[in-house]
C-alpha cells in the first residue's frame, strides 16, 4: 500500500513538473528559427563580410586624434601597417561603438629601448575607457595587472603569449559594454574576452569600471564610444584592424 501511494506521489510530481513522457523522435528537440545570418569567412585574420575595416593598409581614414580631432598623424608603412608617432598623442575611430568582436595585430619595436613599462608599451582602449595593455613583454619584467595582455590594472593574463619581439602578434576580442540605467545606475558589469596569439588570457572578466592608472575603477554611465590605441611614446605598430558590431 505504501508503495502504491509512493508511486503515486513520484507519478503526479512528474505530471505537475511537466516530466510527463520523454520525447521519442528527435524532431521533437529540433529548433528551425530564427536562421542565423551568413556570414562569409575570410583567410588569414581578414575581415569577414559584414565586418567594419577601422584600417586595410593605406590610410587612417577611419581615426583622429584624440587631443583636438584633427586627422590622426601616426605613421602610415609601405608593409600595411602604421606606427605610433610618439609625441602625437592617442588616436581613436571617427565611429562610436558598443559591444563588438575586435581583430587586430601590433607588433613591438624590433629595436628594444627602455624597460617595464617603457619598452614597447601600447594600449587597446574599448569605449575609450577599458584598456587592453599591449607591451614588450619578452625578457622584461612589470608588475603582473600592468603586462600584455593584461586588462590594465584589473586583471593579470591567464598566460603570456607574445611572440618575439619585433614579430607581429594577433588581438581578437570580445567585449560586451556595460549597461546603466536612466539614473546613471550600472546595472550589468562589461565583460572582457581576450585571445592573444590565438590563447585565452582573459577569459570573460567582468570589467571593475574603467582602467585608471591611479587608483580606482571607475562607474560614470556613459554610451557608445570610440576605440582608442594609445601612444605611450614607443613605436609600437599596427595592422588588420576589424570588428563586428555584437
Ligand atoms: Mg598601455
């Protein structure tokens, strides 16, 4: 008898909960929409179809310079690529941007000048308030939140992937921008992924606030905004920059 009412019990929770009997044809468990869209592929890091090319060798169209918004003045290489001109400042895309896929490429100065954080030291700005460090990091050593790869000051790399100096190394993020509320509010952290070289260092880190080089993170709400490479006075150079509007 008691058995019976177990069975009972175990029957009717399984009916209430909707566990009532399991699927028996695998149609059953098939999702046909939506369809995603296509998106063509591109070889060697280039920019898939319905990606926005920020720079595709020849010119830097596409930026400004972050002190007074006139045309951006770093250096435009016969190989594609263009260089940090120290002393003319950061610059940063003419577009304003929020959660996006990024590519790009940067390579140190063959020529090692400096150490810590002065030897070949960059930096990859989403929404022109959360860096990305970019550093020559070989054979030189800094404090751990402040090397490649690291989000600058908040988060140390899960690994340090650089290739040799002077060679050209691969960027490929993601990040989702945080959110506010109409008072100013954040209500969701952004959050960081990075592949360097193709290896996870940040592995979707939740963004403190902004990277400040002294003291703390900070939350004042903001939109969208632009991306921002740094000059920090070394001639550090860039190629293949793309993203995707997430
Ligand atoms: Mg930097």
């Amino acid at each position: 008898m008691k058995k019976a009412i177990l069975l009972g019990v175990i029957l009717c929770t399984g009916i209430v909960f909707g566990q009532g009997k399991p699927p028996t044809k695998p149609e059953a468990t098939e999702v046909w929409s939506p369809v995603p869209p296509s998106v063509t592929p591109s070889a060697n890091n280039q920019a898939p179809s319905d990606a926005i090319v920020l720079f595709n060798g020849a010119n830097l169209d596409a930026w400004e310079s972050v002190n007074n918004g006139s045309s951006a003045k770093w250096i435009i290489n016969k190989d594609g690529s263009f260089t940090v001109k120290p002393g003319a400042g950061n610059i940063q895309t003419k577009e304003k941007f929020g959660s996006v896929q990024l590519h790009l490429e940067w390579k140190s100065p063959s020529k090692i000048e400096g150490d810590g954080q002065n030897r070949g030291n960059s930096g990859v700005f989403l929404q022109k308030r959360y860096e990305l460090q970019v550093l020559d990091n070989n054979n030189n050593k800094t404090y751990a939140n402040g090397q490649v790869g690291s989000v600058y000051k908040q988060s140390i790399p899960l690994a340090k992937a650089s290739v040799p100096t002077g060679e050209w190394n691969t960027y490929d993020i993601i990040f989702h921008a945080p959110e506010f509320d109409k008072d100013g509010k954040k209500i969701k952290s952004g959050t960081l992924t990075l592949l360097h070289n193709g290896i996870l260092v940040q592995d979707h880190f939740k963004l403190q606030g902004t990277t400040e080089y002294i003291g703390a993170p900070k939350n004042i709400a903001h939109g969208n905004d632009a991306l921002e490479l740094q000059d920090h006075g070394s001639g550090v150079s860039y190629r293949n920059i793309w993203l995707r509007k997430l």
